[in-house]
C-alpha cells in the first residue's frame, strides 16, 4: 500500500493505492490466492478510512493507463463533501477538499 504522491502538489488526504508484490497488468490477472488478499486489504483500508478518518463512503478504482500494472486507488468521500464534487476524481477539483504533503517514508 502507498499514498499518492502529486510531486510536490497537495495530496487529497487518504487517497491510497494498493497494488501486488507481484506485477500483474491487470484485475483478471491475478492469481485466486492474490485476489483474496488484495480484497481483503481493500477492505480493512477502507474500514480504517471510514472508521478513523469519518470517511463516509469509499471509491475504488483502477486506471492501469500510466503504468504497466494494477493499482488499487482508494479515495474517501467526508462528510459535507458537495454533490457537485462526489467522485474520486472530482474531489481533486473541490477548493475545500482535506489536503496535505506528500510523506516521505
């Protein structure tokens, strides 16, 4: 698992990404025993999220077009998000999203 890193530019706060110790170009090319627990890490991040962070509502979503292998993003949605801004992509565009810096591990 990682955090997003926007070089420099704020992070929508508690975008992850979870991705295999394995490269594989895409969901259907995982292994049974990989796609067991790629979800379950989808589920206890997503849990933590909502339970720690008040998130109410998780996105999940693979793009695959910048890189040759999958990557789980997970975009929590706060509470008193607008409507205008629901969606994982679009809470990039909301002036009052949570934002921070990139950590450095």
């Amino acid at each position: 698992m990682s955090h997003i890193d926007k070089s420099g530019k704020p992070n929508y706060l508690g975008h992850l990404m979870i991705d295999l110790k394995r490269h594989v170009p895409t969901i259907g090319d995982m292994m049974m025993e990989e796609a067991q627990a790629f979800g379950m890490a989808m589920a206890r991040v997503s849990k933590a999220l909502m339970e720690v962070e008040k998130a109410e509502h998780i996105y999940s979503l693979v793009l695959g077009d910048s890189v040759p292998h999958l990557h789980m993003h997970l975009v929590p949605r706060y509470p008193n998000t607008p409507k205008a801004y629901w969606g994982p992509m679009e809470a990039y565009d909301w002036e009052d999203a949570p934002v921070g810096e990139a950590m450095k591990f």
